[in-house]
C-alpha cells in the first residue's frame, strides 16, 4: 500500500513535470511565432523596396518602421529643388528628431530642417514629394506660410516656412508629386506675415493616422535620406 502510494505521488510529480514542459514549449512557440510575424512584417516592408535597415540604423523601432510603410510607395521626390548650372551638394539636413526647441515654450523638433547652401528666402523651390490632396493650406504662427499634403497612402506631408505659395492652392484640389508648391523661405514665429527670425530654410513633418493618434509624428529623416538622389535641378 505504502509502496502504491509512492508510485502515485512519483506519477504525480511525473504529470506535472509533463505539463510544466508543455506549458513552457506553448510558451516559447507563441514567442517565436510573435517573433517570426515582426519578421516577415519587416521583411514584407523590404519586399516592397522600403529600407527597413536603414530605419533600423536610426533606432526606430520595428513599430514604427511599419508606420512608414504606409506612405512609402508615395515618395517621389526630394522637397527642394537645386539649380541646374550648380555643381555638388546643394542642400543640407541632419537629424534633428525631437531636438529641443523654445519658441512658444518648451517642445520637442516634430520634423526634419532642410537647409539651402545659399541662404536666401524665396531661391529655392519647393515640391511635393508625393502625389496628393492639398489638406490645409495658410499661415500658422510656428509654421508660418505651409502646405499640408495627403498623399494617396495615407502619409501627411507638412511643408512650413515658405516664403511664399507658387500660386493660390484650395484645400481638397489634387496634387503631382514634383509640382512647385512654394519657397523656402523663413515665415513663421509670431502673427501673419513675420519672416526672418531664423535661417531661411524648410521644416518637413511627416504623419500618419493610427489607431490611437489623429497625428502621429515620424521622423522624416530617412525619408529624406532615401530621396536624396531624387533631387529636381531646375535652369532658374
Ligand atoms: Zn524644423
């Protein structure tokens, strides 16, 4: 009897060992799994032509990559057009991702800054980077003179500190990708029509909608970085 009752207790702890080991394999199955989906999302992205390394080098987590799968097949060209006589680089951006700036109280850079090698208001062209529909349009006391484009993905492309729109744009009218949009230029921090209070150059914000945020912010830096060999040059 005695000896019986060891055997069942011997089984028992023989039972739970078996459980624990399936509960774990269960476990690490769905752990691949989640892992091996990130995978092939990411991999789906670099299908299309998107260069998720390149994000990746940036730290952008794998989240947020998916976000700029959205708009990705959009980009067509770099936002500002060099001269065509000029020879070399002619424009110049850095990282700048939630940079601190001041103005109006403390915030985060939501943006990318473009800036021309000649510092001049109103040289240089701006165009669309995508195809799209003009979503607002007019002065913002940060943003001064921009344009908001949604391309047909669904990215926003807010294009500030024009110095002056090419022609009088509607909200809701079409747009190609590589139309002239405006200037760059140095409109923006404070009322309607003050200009000059920093270098003249183009803040390019890129968002998207997700499922908890109306406007969420990415770093347009990579998107820059990609189209950097899709510069217009015009004969200006
Ligand atoms: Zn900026």
């Amino acid at each position: 009897m005695i000896c019986k009752v060891k055997l069942w207790a011997d089984g028992g702890i023989f039972v739970r060992k078996w459980l624990l080991g399936l509960c774990l394999l269960l476990f690490l199955d769905t752990q691949t799994a989640g892992h091996l989906r990130e995978k092939t999302s990411l991999q789906d992205l670099r299908d299309r032509g998107i260069p998720t390394r390149m994000l990746e080098r940036l730290e952008i987590p794998a989240e947020e990559i998916r976000l700029y799968g959205i708009f990705w097949e959009d980009l067509q060209y770099f936002p500002a057009a060099g001269r065509k006589e000029v020879q070399g680089q002619q424009f110049f951006f850095e990282n700048s991702w939630h940079a601190r700036r001041t103005f109006q109280g403390e915030r985060l850079h939501e943006g990318c800054d473009i800036f021309g090698r000649e510092e001049k208001s109103g040289y240089y062209p701006i165009l669309s980077m995508t195809d799209g529909i003009v979503e607002k349009v007019g002065w913002l006391p940060l943003g001064g003179y921009r344009i908001g484009i949604r391309s047909p993905g669904g990215g926003y492309f807010y294009y500030a500190h024009l110095s002056s729109y090419a022609r009088e744009f509607q909200t809701g009218e079409q747009i190609k990708a590589g139309e002239v949009l405006g200037f760059l230029g140095d409109t923006g921090y404070g009322e309607e029509g003050t200009a000059g209070k920093f270098v003249p150059h183009l803040h390019l914000g890129i968002y998207v909608r997700t499922q908890t945020e109306e406007d969420h912010a990415l770093n347009p830096y990579p998107v820059l970085q990609f189209l950097q060999k899709r510069q217009k040059n015009f004969f200006y």
